[in-house]
C-alpha cells in the first residue's frame, strides 16, 4: 500500500510540474499565428496545400560494391 501511495504522489508531482512549464493562455485576443499559421499562397489555415504548393523532389542513383575481405578500410 505504501509503494502505490509514493508511486501515486510522484506521478502527481510530475504532473504538476508539467503543468507549470506549459505556457499559459493570453487571453481572447492573442494572436492566432503561434497557434495556427496565417494562411498564404503555398498553405491554406488548415495546413492543407494551397494553389502555389510545391514539394522538392529528387532520385539518386547509388553504386555500391562489398568487399568482404577489406571490411575495415585496411588489410
């Protein structure tokens, strides 16, 4: 019984510290773009692409060969 009391009340306390770190609410009228992103050409506010999306893409082609008896760079 006394472990799952000290094992309950360090599970409180953590969660309390927890909660101290998290930052707190300024109110009605902060400002949205920390919680959500002003919307723009390339994302909408949902996140979801917008007309000027564009994503990076790129192909590599890789030759490799193993060598078994020069496994470490040496001999």
């Amino acid at each position: 019984m006394r472990f799952v009391l000290t094992v309950a009340g360090c599970l409180l306390a953590s969660c309390y510290a927890i909660a101290q770190d998290a930052p707190k609410w300024q109110g009605k009228f902060e400002q949205l773009n920390q919680a959500l992103p002003t919307p723009n050409e390339y994302r909408t506010g949902s996140g979801a692409p917008g007309p000027k999306y564009w994503q990076q893409k790129a192909d590599y082609v890789i030759n490799a060969e193993l060598n078994d008896e020069n496994i470490y760079g040496y001999r």
